[in-house]
C-alpha cells in the first residue's frame, strides 16, 4: 500500500511538470504569434524598454552633470571687471548712470533737478552743499535744459560740467560736487586682465594704453591752489598761488597677479572699465573669425 502511494505521489508531480512545460510552450508561441501579427505593438514594447534603460541611465549620471553646472556657474560668477566688487548700492547707481532719462527743465533750481533725478531714478544723490559754497555756487543754480533718449550720465554731463560741477559715487550715495573735489576723490581698484596679455611686455603695453587713451593729461593733472589752503586755518583771501600735483594717483601692472591696480577718480576708473570689456570683444571677435576660416 505504501509502495502504490509512493508512486501516485511521483506520479502527480510528472504530471505537474509536464503540465508547466506545456503552458510555457503555448505562452511563447502566443506571444509570437501577436508580435507577427502587430508590429507595431511590438516596437512600441521595446521602445519603452528602452526609454526606461536611457532613464535609468540619465539618472545616474545627473548628479554628475548637475555639478558641472553648477562649477560652471560658479567660475562665471568669479569674472567681474575688478575687485573689490561693487556693494548693492554702487550697483544700482552704476545701472541708472546708463539707463535713458528724460526730463525738461526751464530754469529750475539745482537742487529741484536733483530731486527729480532721484525719484525718476530711485538712487539716493547727495548735493555737496559745502563744496559748491568754497567755489561761490549754491544748490540753487539755475538749470535751463530740455533731455530726452539719453543716458543719466550724459544728462549729468550736459546739466553740470558748464557750472562747473561733476558728480562721483561717495559712500554709496552719487554725490554732486566741485570738479576740484571729484579730483580729489580716488578708489584703488584692480583689474585682471589675464585674458589680454601673456607676459610682462604685454602687460606693460596694456598699461601704455590706459595711460594714454584713459588717464586725464599732466597739464589737468597739475592744479593751482592758495598757499594758505594747504595750511589749518589759512585765510581764503590769499592771493599766493602754488601747484600741487595729485602725487596719489597711479596706475602699475602687476605681471605675477596679470592684473593692473590703478588708484584714480571714478571717470578715470569708468573709462578703464569700458577700455578693457572693448579690447575683450575685439578679442572674442577675432578669435570667432579665426575659428570660421579654420
């Protein structure tokens, strides 16, 4: 009896095989049949196989290419025209000296003109009340011009250079001063310029050029002033002249930084600036015109 039971026992898992085998059988040729008889249901299986192996694999490598960008970012985050870099305030200023203004004053007081600038523009000015009283002026000089379509800077230009005014970014405010004053206001900024030259004759003919395209001439340099201003408590009736030249002021290439440091006013430093973004579009230019004959 147990011996028959044994082989019922084996009999049924024959059974049980045969019965799978069979069923894969049918399974495969069932498949085979539908893929012979839509193709394109068949393509459109593989194709999503596929498109789930290239996710796969994008994602792998997308913490890769996510820090390419962002170094990327980065380094071009680092190139700026000089340091120290502007604060938030200089920023704002710099951006409004170059945007289009427009304003008609029929002789309008100074100070009136400023104001309107000031909320035209949203940059805090400041009139240097003091330096315009030393030179016999007041915040009250008339204004008589009608500006439209262009920059704020050359609309400050055309308002203040005939009174004898100029304007400069003090402390974070643009002030509105002497021209004698503006002279006497100098910042130390420092240029790379790596990409413009090679070595320390290319630097030093860099230099060169601001010298002779940015910086003001020796004869503008040189002012006459009363002896007794240079002393504290000196009378401001003196008639005693003496130059005094703005020794301070200066421009040196530095070969083993490739950068230039200039100490100069803020026209000086405005003109340098747009020296160098000139000689570097020249450059990118030539170097595109190089690539294309190649």
């Amino acid at each position: 009896m147990r011996w028959f039971m044994k082989r019922s026992h084996l009999f049924v898992l024959l059974l049980c095989i045969s019965a799978g085998w069979v069923l894969m059988t049918v399974s495969a040729e069932v498949e085979q049949n539908t893929r012979a008889a839509n193709p394109e249901t068949s393509c459109e299986l593989d194709h999503n196989i596929v498109g789930q192996d290239v996710l796969v694999s994008s994602q792998k490598h997308q913490p890769l290419q996510l820090a390419q960008k962002q170094t990327t970012a980065s380094e071009i985050q680092i190139i700026q025209p000089f340091y120290p870099p502007l604060t938030r305030s200089e920023e704002t200023i710099q951006k409004e000296l170059n945007t289009k203004t427009k304003a008609d004053f029929p002789h309008v007081p100074l100070s009136e003109v400023m104001d309107f600038f000031q909320n035209q523009h949203g940059i805090n000015i400041y009139l240097d009340a003091l330096a315009l009283k030393q030179d016999g002026l007041t915040v009250e000089e008339p204004v008589n011009v009608s500006l439209s379509g262009i920059s704020l800077k050359s609309a400050f230009d055309i308002i203040l250079r005939p009174i004898g005014l100029d304007y400069v970014i003090d402390q974070e405010v643009l002030k509105i001063t002497t021209i004698e004053e503006a002279n006497r206001i100098l910042k130390v900024r420092i240029y790379p310029v790596a990409d413009l030259g090679n070595s320390p004759e290319e630097f030093q003919a860099l230099e060169n050029v601001i010298r002779n395209t940015c910086l003001p001439s020796s004869a503008t340099r040189q002012k006459t002033y009363p002896v007794d201003d240079l002393v504290i408590g000196g009378s401001r009736k003196s008639t005693r002249k003496s130059k005094v030249q703005y020794s301070s002021r200066s421009i040196s290439v530095v070969p083993q930084c490739q950068a230039l440091v200039v100490n100069e006013t803020d026209r000086v430093h405005f003109k340098i600036t747009e020296l160098l973004s000139q000689l570097r579009q020249v450059s990118k230019a030539q170097k595109g015109q190089s690539s294309e004959v190649e």
